[in-house]
C-alpha cells in the first residue's frame, strides 16, 4: 500500500500530527459528482469537492487483505440551505444511482489544510437505490432528514457466473437463436423410451 503515496505524503504519515480527510467520487448517470466533509470546496487533481460540512459519515470502511465482498455506507443527515442538486437528482431517479461506481479516497494536508499530492484511493463500489430516514421532531428540535447509500465492492456477486443456469434464458443470453433448454419444461416427468424401436 505504500507505493501509493508519494515521499511528501509519507513524511506526513510520519509526522506525530497527521491532517487527512476522505474524498467520495460519484459517478452518478448524469455525470461524477465530488464532495468532502471540509467547509470549503476543495480543488485537487483538477476536480472540485463540493463542502459537507462535517456532516457525511462513511461506515464499514477499512482495509481488507482477502477477496470477500463488503459493504460501505455513505450517509449526509442533513445540510444547511437544502440537499445538493445531485442528491436530490438520485433521490428521484434510480437508475442516476443504481449499479454507478462511487470511489473513497484519502487525502493528506499541510499543517496550513493544503492538499499534498493526489487523492489515493482507498475503495472503489458500485452504489446501491439510495433510502431517506427522518427522526421525529422532538420539542423546539427539529427532525433531521438523512440520505443513506450502500455500495457493495468490486467482489459483489463474482461468485456468480453470468447466465450460467440451464435455463432457456439464459442459454439466449449465451447463445442467441439456440433451442437447446427451450424444452426443459416440457421435459418434466415426461418418459422416455430409449432405443425406440
């Protein structure tokens, strides 16, 4: 993992302060989408990250030496001055969201919050049809309304060969025009008399 960073970025590893922050990348239908949990939009790499303002969490991210599938869930519960365009286009339409890659990035800073190198990424999925929860109003407070996306990494489903059941379906997925399982129902209990003189 540590080729990924460059020797600025490992000397700031090493310091006994270390400044960094997650940079999410949503490759939404309509187009990528960038943000980061900072107050202020953040251009590194030639793209801008749109603020959070802290309020983006991230959960289930870690680093895993094996091949088995996880899950991560990016959530914002709530935003001064209304939800971003792009979250409200996801809220609205599924396909702007469903089966789109999102990728988690970390990014090293400065003692001054300046970026110091490229993003290096740390996961890379495919997101998940987006839920919205809201608490209850609890006297003078307010309800907090949360947007929740799942994405499921890149071992998702592998262990399932594409179009590999024996049915008439899948068979045309594999080979159009083959008749071969297109009798399989009919087949069912039938008996057959083998040679058939």
């Amino acid at each position: 993992m540590w080729d990924y960073f460059t020797s600025d970025q490992l000397e700031l590893l090493a310091a006994s302060v270390v400044r960094c922050n997650f940079l999410v990348a949503f490759d939404f239908l309509s187009g990528a989408e960038y943000v980061w949990n900072g107050n202020t939009p953040l251009t590194v790499g030639g793209k801008t990250y749109k603020p959070m303002f802290g309020l983006g969490e991230i959960e289930g991210l870690g680093l895993s030496g094996g091949t088995t599938s996880r899950t991560v869930t990016l959530s914002l519960n709530g935003l001064p001055n209304g939800d971003p365009d792009f979250l409200a286009a996801a809220l609205t339409d599924t396909a702007e969201v469903d089966q789109r890659m999102v990728t988690i990035s970390l990014q090293l800073f400065d003692e001054d919050w300046q970026p110091i190198g490229l993003p290096v990424p740390l996961f890379r999925g495919f997101m998940q049809p987006p839920n919205v929860s809201r608490t209850e109003i609890h006297g003078v407070e307010g309800a907090v309304q949360s947007i929740v996306i799942a994405a499921e990494d890149v071992f998702f489903g592998r262990s399932r060969p594409p179009h590999g059941r024996n049915t008439d379906r899948d068979q045309q997925a594999r080979s159009p025009g083959d008749k071969f399982f297109g009798f399989v129902a009919s087949l069912v209990s039938k008996t057959l008399r083998y040679p058939d003189f």
